[in-house]
C-alpha cells in the first residue's frame, strides 16, 4: 500500500518541482526578501545633502536655540521680506510671526521650487516643539528644562512574576507571538490548501491519474496528492529559509562598514533633532528590544516549534482533505481561491477573535476551541506561548485525528467519483 502512494507521491513531486515557477519563485522570493533587508540599511547610511534654513523669528523664542546638524543647518535672517530677496535653490524659509497670545501657535515653512522633505520637516518640528516646551516651563511655570525632563523620563518598570518560581511572564512577548504563531498558520494552511485545490483541479481537467485510479485505493490516490504538496511546499519553505539568511549574511559579510553607518546615523540624527527627548525614546527603544530577547529567551522556542509542525500537519490533514472534497465537487478552477477562503473561514473567524481571546478573560472559551478540530490550530497557537497543558494537546490531537481521517474518506470517494465520470 505504501508503495503505491509513494508512487503517486513521486509523480506529483516531479510535476511540481518541473514547472520553472517552482524554481523562480524559491529564487526570486529570498532576492527580495533580502533587498528589503538591504535597501533600508542602504538608505539610512546615505549622506543627504544638508539643507539650509533661513530663519525669520518675530517672537524671540526661537531663533537662538535652533541648533545645526549634519543635515540641517540655520541662518537667522533680520526679516521676512530680506530672506526672501536671498533665498537661493535648495533652501527654505522657516518663518515663526509675532505671536498674538502669550504662547505661539502657527509657524510657517516657505520654499520656491521643491517642497521640503519629510525629514526636514520632522527635524524643524522636534526642535520648535522642544523649545517651546522649555520656554513655557521656564517662563509660565519657573521649572528648570533639566528638572523636568530628569522628572519625565523617570519612570517604574511593572514586572509579572509566578509566585512559585519567581520567572517573569514576559505577557507583552507572549501577545505577540501568539498573533504571529497564528496568523502564520492560518496562511499556511490556506495557502497549501490553495495549492491542494488546484492539484485536485488539475487532475479533473487532463485526466492523467485515470490510468493510476484504477490500480489505487482512493485513500492511497488522495494521500499520494496531499503528501506531494506537503512535501513541495516544505521544501519550497526551506529554500526560502536558508537563501534569505545566506543572502542576508552575504550582504552583511560584503559590506559590514555599511551597517555600522547606518546605525551610527540614525542615532546620531535621532538624537541631534530631537535633543534630550530624543535620548529618553532612544533609550525606551532598546529597553524594549532587550525586554523582547529576554522574552523570547524564556519561551521555550523548541517546544514552541515542535507542536507548531504537529498541529499544522494535523491541520493540513484536515483542511486539506476538506478542501479536496470541495475541488472533487467545483468545476471551475477560477473560483480556487473564494472556495479556499470559505473551507478556512473558520480559521479566520479566529484571527479576528484573537484580540478577545487573548486578553484572559475567556480561557474557558480558549479551551472549548482546542478541543473543536476547526478550530483547534489557531486556538492552540494562541494559547500555545502561554502555556497548554498536556491533556488539551492530547484531546486535540486525538479529535484532529478522528476528523481528519473521516474527512479523507469522504475526500478520497468524492475524489475518485468525480475524477473517472
């Protein structure tokens, strides 16, 4: 028996690995997953041409504490019409008018031929935001702008710790991964069963399995089909994997001086344009990365994984034999993709449900979904980087099983029907 749907396993992967799609796709994909990559890194380590502002300041609050950078730099101007009569290609006119109230409310940024840049105009909001944060406090309310920073950028770290063994939750890490672990295998899932539906489509129209159904079980024929995809679409994933990190790897080992300049500008813009605020947010930024390693590090990622690749093959299994039902059924190869999203609909009610799911108000909920075999997948996802416990992954298995084995049954008749009328 087993024999026979390696055969078909065989002839299936042979078909798929032939078509130059196949092949330019596994190429093509890696490409540009490393250009973008790249292309970010490539752009941020640029040395933009430094733009000149000429700077009208009627109300005296500004002019003074605007300071240049690498990629800005000011010239006071003694009015409005003068820096007019002086503004050359290239340059802007940052004009603050005579305030009417006790604090300024507009500014105005003047150019002739190119609109400035989204850049520029973040730069001159940041400063003119600081400054005048700095002028309220110092002249409306007598606080030093180092008091109140020093004061601002304090703050208390709340931290989730089990009773029993002291370890961090990590909660945010876990939300996370739990909307990444489950939208990756509902798109998984639809995407094989794409594939599964046009296979299925493929063999109605050109009728080459004819001379093999005849000699197989339609257990063996469907198994043979579904095994075949799974198989193409591991290996595709693994090429892709691998020749993204090689083509990373290679970009960075060309040129690593590229990525040094890169960080080291966008620091020291961030921190140049947005002075002492900048620092603080600068700060909270690596916090966070080292919160996210930290939690990523005590999530136990090779169980994570393990039960990842159970319950997609389990739910591939399942989907895949329904979705073959449904292909054995269609005549229309057109509607591959409406008829897909119907047969995972499910599995999208879940990812819009997660929000709700995951907030912890509903684990009895959670839990009924793990033991429904439509839904389990996704729920076990979302529950899985907070921890299942072993006889909900046992009771899951075993009703994915059941439900899977029956639907390829009536996958496997519907099948073989339909492929010899």
């Amino acid at each position: 028996m087993m024999t026979r749907v390696l055969i078909v396993v065989g002839r299936e992967c042979r078909m798929r690995m032939r078509r130059p799609s196949f092949w330019i796709l596994t190429l093509l994909i890696p490409l540009l997953l490393t250009l973008l990559y790249a292309l970010p890194v490539w752009t941020a380590s640029r040395q933009a041409e430094r733009a000149t502002v000429l700077v009208v300041d009627q109300t005296g609050l500004f002019a003074s504490g605007l300071h240049s950078t690498e990629a800005v730099a000011f010239c006071p101007m003694p009015s409005l019409n003068y820096a007019k009569q002086h503004l050359s290609e290239g340059e802007v006119i940052l004009y603050v008018p005579q305030r009417e109230t006790t604090i300024p409310r507009d500014a105005f940024l003047l150019y002739s031929a190119n609109e400035p840049s989204l850049e520029l105009k973040n730069t001159l909001n940041a400063q003119l935001q600081a400054l005048l944060h700095n002028a309220i406090l110092e002249d409306v309310y007598q606080v030093a702008p180092s008091v109140y920073h020093s004061v601002e950028s304090t703050h208390i770290s709340l931290h989730t710790q089990d009773v029993a063994t002291g370890r961090q939750s990590h909660a945010e890490v876990k939300n996370v991964l739990s909307i990444v672990l489950s939208v990756l295998m509902a798109l998984a899932l639809g995407m094989f069963g794409l594939q599964l539906f046009r296979a299925v489509q493929e063999e109605k129209k050109n009728r080459v399995a004819e001379v093999i159904a005849t000699s197989l079980r339609p257990v063996q024929l469907l198994a043979g089909k579904v095994m075949a995809v799974a198989a193409t679409a591991v290996l595709q994933l693994s090429l892709w994997g691998i020749l993204t990190a090689a083509g990373i790897a290679s970009v960075q080992a060309a040129n690593p001086a590229l990525f040094a300049a890169a960080r080291e500008s966008q620091e020291s813009h961030s921190v140049a344009s947005k002075g002492e605020e900048a620092t603080v947010q600068y700060t909270a930024t690596v916090q966070l990365v080292d919160q996210t390693v930290q939690g990523l590090a005590a999530i136990r990622l090779p169980v994570v994984a393990s039960v990842f690749l159970l319950f997609f093959l389990l739910g591939y299994l399942l989907y895949g034999s329904l979705i073959a039902l449904i292909a054995s059924f269609i005549g229309n190869e057109a509607d591959a993709v409406g008829w897909t999203l119907v047969a995972i609909a499910p599995l999208l009610a879940m990812l819009i449900l997660s929000p709700m799911l995951l907030r912890g108000e509903s684990t009895g909920i959670v839990d009924l979904l793990l033991s429904v075999p439509f839904t389990a997948p996704v729920a076990a996802m979302l529950q899985l980087p907070f921890g299942i416990g072993l006889w909900q992954v046992l009771l899951s298995v075993v009703l994915l099983l059941l439900f899977a084995a029956g639907m390829a049954m009536l996958a496997a008749r519907a099948y073989r029907q339909h492929l010899m009328s």
